[in-house]
C-alpha cells in the first residue's frame, strides 16, 4: 500500500513524506503483511452470527469503561454523598443522564451477552481440547463480571442496591463449611462506609 499523488489530490512532497512515514512504519511492523494474511482469509461457512457474542460483550465492557470514567468527576464515594452526586450526574450535569443511563443499559446488555456467549460456546464444544484454558479463561471473566455488577449496583447507596448488597454478602453465611470462616471477625464481611469505599476501589482501580 503506497499514498499516490491522485488519492491525496496534489502535493508531490506531502506524497513522499507519507511514504517514508509508510516505509518507516512497514519495516517494522510488517504492515502489509498483516493486512494480507487478513483479508485473504474467509469465514469458515459454520459461522454464524452468535459467534459475534463475545465481541458485543468487549464492545459493552468498552463502553462501560468509557461511561464509567465520565461519571467518576462527579461521583462521590461516601455514605453522605454517594446518593446526592448520582442525583446531580442525573439532573444537573450535562448528558449526566444520558451516559449514566447509557452505563447501566450496556451493564445489562453486557451480562446478557456474556451468558448467551457462554451458552454458545459450551453447546458448540468451544471449550475442547486444545482450547480448554479459553474457557478457563472466559470462566474467571465471567466471575468477574457478576462482581462488577454487585459493586456496581451498590454505589448509588439507596435503599435497592444497600440491600442487595447486604443479601449478596450474607450468602457465605449460608453455606455449611463457610460459615466458620466467615464467622470470625477477620473474614466477616461487613456492608458500612468503609465497605463502599472498597468496593468503589474495587470497580475502579485507577481511581
């Protein structure tokens, strides 16, 4: 692939430039290679269109990084606040209400793919050898993303997600063996100030 003088429409110089700039660039990351080995492939004819759930999912999780950090200037992390500052993202900060609603449609829509994504996946055996830490892979992803979700929800601090919350933490404690560990001062999981913090931290571990 070479910048021709007729598709940039005049500049003989601007034409070299680029292509050294092109030459540059080629030399190191064999571009034209990539781009080759790309399109000369085609689709094996079994796949189908759920094989693009995995892909909407990297698309909503992208979104929800993007939305996400948009609301972290105006979300505030505490007890007396947290409530008070997703009101304003919602009513007073401009297209506070449209990237906050935005956020929560992809996080649905994001769970939504993922477990039809899974479902795919296990009913086509993409789980087989030679792909088996694949699917430990998109396992350990999926745990993630429940966990997202329970931190997530919870960071408006109302009534709804305070006790969602509350309920989700307080499963350990019914079953059998965990229940001695998660009895203990030490490994007891406790739903305060502090708690949210953490999970704040946990859902946005740059900030």
């Amino acid at each position: 692939m070479k910048f021709s003088y007729t598709v940039l429409g005049g500049g003989f110089g601007l034409v070299t430039y680029l292509n050294k700039v092109y030459d540059w660039f080629e030399e190191r990351l064999e571009i034209q290679a990539i781009a080759d080995d790309i399109t000369s492939k085609y689709v094996p004819p079994h796949v189908n269109i759920f094989y693009c759930l995995g892909g909407i999912t990297l698309t909503c999780f992208l979104v929800q990084v993007a939305t996400g950090f948009a609301m972290t200037f105006y979300y505030r992390p505490t007890v007396t606040e947290a409530f008070s500052s997703v009101q304003y993202i919602m009513t007073e900060a401009n297209f506070g209400w449209l990237i906050r609603s935005v956020h929560r449609w992809s996080a649905s829509m994001m769970v939504l793919m993922m477990i039809l994504h899974v479902f795919r996946v296990y009913l086509t055996g993409g789980f087989k050898k030679p792909r088996e830490l694949t699917w430990v892979t998109g396992v350990v992803l999926a745990v993630l993303t429940a966990s997202f979700g329970v931190t997530g929800y919870s960071l408006p601090w109302g009534q709804i997600g305070y006790w969602a919350v509350k309920i989700v933490t307080g499963v350990p404690d019914a079953i059998p063996f965990t229940y001695l560990c998660t009895s203990s001062a030490y490994c007891r999981i406790y739903v305060n100030a502090l708690s949210m913090k953490q999970w704040y931290q946990y859902a946005n571990p740059l900030f």
